[in-house]
C-alpha cells in the first residue's frame, strides 16, 4: 500500500470498511460500535475516546502488511495502552468467542456423519489441545509482557526483562491449525456435501489468517513500539 493511498484522520470511517470489510474487526476490538453515518475517523475515535493515530497505525498495517510494512516511531505515534488494550480485546475475541465457537459448529458438523466416532473425537481432541496451546500463549502475553509495559510506562523497576526477550521467544501460534486443516481436507472421508463441515472449513481458514496477522501485529508494531520506549527511557 503506498504511503499517499494510507487511512488519514480525514476519511469517512465508513469508506474504511466498504474498502476493506475485514477491518471490521479491528474496530470491534478498539470497542467502536457501527453506525458511523458520514463521521470521519478522527471524530468517530474521539467520540469513543479512542486513540486516533493508534487505530489508524493498526489498520493501516492490516492494510500494508502484505507489501512489508515498517515501523515508522515519527509518523505512526502509537499508544502503547492503546494498542495494549486493542491487543487484550484481540485475545478476549480469540479465546472467549471464535475458537469456542468454531469447536461447537466443528462438533456438530462432525456429529452430521454417523459412524466415524473415533475419527470425530481425535479431531475434537486435536482442536482442544490447539485451543489450549492458544490459550497459555495469550495468557502469557496478558499476564507477563503487558505488565512489564504498564511498568516501563510508569516508572517501575522492570529488572532486566527486555521486549527483545518476548520477541526472541515469541511463536506463531496459527501454524497447528495447518495440520487440522489437512486431517479434514486429505483423510475425513464425505459420503456427500457436508455443508456445516465445509463453512466452519471455512471459519479455520479464516481464524488461521486472523492469527497470524495478530502475530505480525504484535511483531512488526507492538515489539518495536515498545523497543522504542526503552531506548528513549535509556537516554
């Protein structure tokens, strides 16, 4: 995405979504409900008391992610408890809403093919140990690295914990829903069009390009934001 076709302060918020409509969730997870009539972004996000250039440095890596994107610290001027809170509404929609939700169409699709019981349960067992590997790696985030920023921002000794430690560590969780994907598409025999089976086929896939982007998110804009601030509190 050039650098002039970027979402300014200026757009109409609703032109946003009617040129992208997967950036819906990115407003759902800054709490911005629909109805924006012919508001622009910056008086939408402060009417929510939302943080402009945050919510905009965030779509707009949605957007230029698959060109390569680059943190700019000058013109990106992102919030950290900002793009933190996006961050936790991120892990609340994955671990609170769309992985339970996938599991229950996965299970009653599964349950529309009779006689394949074993095959159904390794693949719900499969699912919930994903789900739970999902699960301590968000949690990790909430409870470890997002503390250690509120502390960065306040002032607090932080010992010598550094981002960098979280980024060296930090994995891309979305890569076993690769191998779900496989076990349904290559060895889950159909008698005929499983029509519940294919949409939450669908959903996965979905859920796995929605994971990694929230992965490279917290990569390519929330670990350097952060690295940022240290260097600055540094000097």
């Amino acid at each position: 995405m050039n650098s002039i076709n970027r979402y300014k302060p200026t757009d109409k918020m609703s032109n946003i979504i009617f040129r992208n409509y997967s950036l819906i969730s990115v407003m759902s997870r800054f709490g911005l409900p629909l109805g924006f009539g012919e508001k622009t972004v910056k008086e939408i996000c402060e009417q929510q008391d939302v943080d402009c250039n945050t919510f905009l440095a965030v779509v707009n890596f949605m957007e230029e992610e698959q060109y390569g994107y680059e943190y700019d610290a000058e013109n990106d001027q992102i919030s950290l408890p900002a793009l933190m809170e996006y961050l936790k509404q991120a892990h609340s929609y994955f671990l609170d809403f769309n992985l339970p939700s996938i599991r229950k169409k996965l299970k009653d699709a599964l349950e529309l093919e009779p006689g394949k019981n074993d095959v159904t349960q390794s693949i719900l067992i499969f699912y919930d140990k994903y789900e739970n590997e999902v699960y301590k790696h968000m949690e990790y985030e909430n409870r470890f690295v997002f503390e250690y920023v509120e502390n960065l921002i306040s002032g607090k000794d932080t010992g010598s914990y550094r981002i960098k430690n979280f980024a060296q560590k930090h994995n891309h969780i979305e890569q076993n829903l690769t191998e779900l994907k496989n076990i349904i598409i290559k060895y889950y025999p159909q008698e005929k069009c499983n029509n519940l089976l294919n949409a939450t086929l669908f959903d996965i896939f979905h859920c796995e390009s929605d994971l990694n982007l929230h992965c490279k998110l917290e990569d390519e804009l929330f670990t350097p934001a952060v690295a940022e601030l240290e260097k600055k509190l540094c000097k």
